[in-house]
C-alpha cells in the first residue's frame, strides 16, 4: 500500500516538474501564476490544473468556475493604498515583507507572528505588510507600512481595463486572474515606496507569487539587495507548492536537515540556496493530546464520520475528553460547526475508556502532523487524498502505517528533528547580528 502511494506521489511530483518545465519554455512567468502553483490544501487554479495534468484532460467545469471566480475578483482591487512610515538615510536597512490583522497590533507597535518579533526593537528594520483584514490602526506605528485595499465594491471599469491590457500580452491566459492582478499591485506599490532605499529583504517564504513577484523588485531596485526567504512551516506530507522557481532569491531559511534534505532531492532546490538555523517562529512546540482537528475545507462529511467510527471501534476509543478543533479562519464556518456538531452527537454517546491519548487530523494536515509527531511521537490521519499523505520514502523520519482504508498512523522513528528549535538562539534579532 505504501509504496503504490510513493509511486503515485512520485509520478506527480515528475508530472509537475514536466510541466512547469514546458511552461519556462514556452515563457511563463510561473513564480506569478496560480495556475503554475500547485497548492493542494486549497481548491485552487493550481490543484484543478493538477487534476486536468493527471488525468489528460484539457478543461473541466470545476477549472472553469475557479478561473471565472479569479476573474471577477479582479474588480474588487482598484483601490489598494499604503500607509507609509518613515526611513531615515541609512547606507542599508532590512525590509520584512510580511502580512497583518488587526490583533497582530499592540498600543505602539505590530507583533509578527512569522519572525515571533516586534517592530519596535531591531534598529534599522522595517515592516512592509499586507492587511489580511483591511484594519488600520487608528495611530501610526513606527517602522510599519501597511497595504490595504481601501475599498472592496465591484468596479466593471477597472476590470475590464485589465482584461484589455493584459490580454495583448504573451501567455495571457496564465495572468488573466485575481492572483496575477493583486501580485503586480503589490510589486508596484512596493517599488514605489523603497525605489531609492538600499536594503536587506526578508520574508516568510511560501512561495506565493506575490512573494516571488517582490524578491524580483528588490533585485530590480538593485541587485545588490540580499533577498533572504524563512521557510517557517514545519514538514509537510507532499509540498508541491514548494517546486524552485525563483533564481533572485539568494538564501531560503530552513528548519531542519530533514526538510533540507527534501526540498534538494524532490523539489529542485539547490543546496547553496539553503540553510539551515533554528526556527524564528517556535520557541516550543506544545504538546497536543486528545484532539480532533476538522480540516481546512470540508468536502465529504460522511466520510470522516464513517472513519472516526471506525477508530472508535477498533484502534482508539473516543470518550469526551476530546477536543474539537476548528482552524481559527473557519471558526464561523457552518459546514465545519455542522461537522463538529455531529462528531459529537455520533462519537460521545459511546461511553468507553479511553486507550490513548492521541491527536486525530482530518483532512489535510498541514503542520499539525508535524507538530504532533515532534512532540507525542504518533498521530493518526483521515483522509481521501493521495496528496495528503505522509510517505516513509520522502521523509525518511516518518513511520506509515495504513490501519485502514483512508486511515494511518505516523510515528516517528528517528532521533532527526523535524523542527530546530534552540530558546537562546531563535529569533530574529540573534540572526541580523550575525
């Protein structure tokens, strides 16, 4: 079972790297385009073209609704705006391209959760954020630009405008997108604001097109900018997202050997491109117990129910004692308050003793997993998805065990850690001193 998985994970892998291959060619920008970013935690352009990819078909309706979705949203970014902030002349200063809501802001200053750092206490740094939520604070914190999108109606003018722009340029169909539109905003912005500054660029790399679209105009400020990328999520199972595409980003910051390891051999990435320190983001890791976390999109409820109850039966008993955890974005969520509502009444009525105190994942797993095995050792995983799933192949660490169809257990079963993690060392401030 698990090497038919490998072999399926593989011939993805392979049938992505073909085609962003094919695409460099034909003179794609694919660090930009959704439809060359294979995110599959997330219903997307990239993990429907995936899809279409695997199964050797041109278009399908549900590609179609996506991109007709990018496409509309594209009137709704006519009017972004930064506040700004001031930078005194300085030969060099560093930059930190990172994002913000509104509870990220203290009375005077803004607290990065990525760098796990404060923009009021490393001299010479400086925060360019993207609002998650449009919240301003209502007084200007010092070393802080923000973006924003000052208004969020429909404007038919400004999209069709961009249609006809960008439809005369080459390869049109890959930049036709909601995606594309707010990644040149943001790239335009930027260089407008730090056009004449010299500086280090730091960010918290996931290869997003809008982060790859901003490492290029920092190179196009002046090629003598460093660009330093932190890779700040723990392992995942098939980081398809995470293919190399951007030669101007001189250094991307990893966690661990393992992930090092990963990146080099089945992602393209070159080694002296990364390296390897202790994670900004984790001062500790907490240990998780007795959890069920619902996944990020809830497709199939049945599914889930049926497979918990399988558990229940036959491998762990699940008593009250449990959590219920829903992703802080889908807290308002009704298909998850409906799927946590019936885990309750279907799995608690069952009074039995519990055997185990292990944490259940849902869906995708994101970082969780990760987290679970660095701290408990073991973790179960639910789902239907081959893209999901971790592979004792590609994370040598990891231990596999199918208890079920759709079922498995990891533990690890090696001393290499997932994640460095060193209390003294780990932050921001340590780095730039270097």
């Amino acid at each position: 079972m698990e090497k038919k998985l490998y072999k399926d994970q593989i011939s993805t892998l392979n049938l992505i790297k073909y085609y962003l291959h094919k695409l460099k060619k034909k003179g794609v920008k694919v660090e930009i385009s959704p439809i060359a970013d294979f995110v599959t935690w997330s219903n997307g352009m990239g993990l429907q073209k995936l899809r279409l990819l695997e199964f050797k078909k041109i278009i399908s309706v549900d590609f179609l609704k996506i991109f007709f979705n990018e496409l509309i949203s594209i009137g709704k970014n006519y009017e972004y705006k930064v506040i700004s902030s001031k930078i005194p002349n300085k030969k060099k200063v560093n930059i930190i391209y990172s994002y913000c809501k509104k509870e990220d802001f203290k009375k005077n200053y803004f607290y990065d959760l990525y760098f796990n750092e404060r923009s009021d206490r490393i001299p010479g740094t400086y925060w360019f954020l993207i609002s998650l939520d449009n919240y301003i604070p209502k007084d200007k914190i010092k070393n802080v630009f923000i973006l924003y999108n000052n208004k969020k109606n429909f404007n038919v003018f400004y999209l069709i405008k961009y249609i006809f722009q960008t439809i005369t340029r080459k390869n049109s169909f890959f930049y036709l997108n909601n995606t594309t539109n707010t990644t040149q905003i943001f790239s335009s912005l930027f260089y407008r604001t730090f056009k004449e500054k010299k500086f280090n660029l730091y960010l918290p790399y996931e290869n997003r097109p809008h982060q790859n679209a901003i490492i290029k105009i920092a190179k196009k400020i002046s090629k003598k900018n460093k660009t330093i990328g932190y890779y700040h999520r723990m392992p995942e199972p098939l980081q398809t997202e995470m293919f190399y595409k951007i030669n101007e980003l001189d250094t991307l910051l990893i966690n661990s050997e393992i992930q090092k390891n990963v990146f080099t051999k089945f992602f393209s990435w070159p080694k002296t491109k990364l390296k390897v320190v202790e994670s900004f983001r984790y001062k500790n890791i907490k240990l998780r117990r007795k959890i069920i976390y619902l996944p990020y999109e809830v497709k199939n409820k049945d599914f889930f129910l049926t497979k918990l109850q399988y558990i229940n039966d036959n491998f762990v008993h699940l008593d009250k004692n449990f959590k219920i955890s829903v992703h802080p974005l889908n807290a308002k969520s009704n298909e998850h308050i409906l799927l946590k509502n019936k885990i309750e009444r279907k799995i608690y009525k069952i009074k039995k003793n519990n055997l185990s105190n292990i944490c259940i994942i849902l869906g995708e797993p994101g970082s969780v997993a990760s987290q679970c095995l660095h701290t408990y050792g073991k973790v179960i995983h639910i789902t239907s998805s081959k893209y999901d799933v971790f592979s004792s192949y590609i994370w040598k660490n990891v231990k596999v065990q199918c208890i079920a169809n759709g079922i498995y257990l990891y533990k690890k079963n090696s001393n290499k850690k997932l994640m460095n993690i060193n209390k003294k060392k780990n932050n921001l401030r340590y780095f730039l001193s270097l």
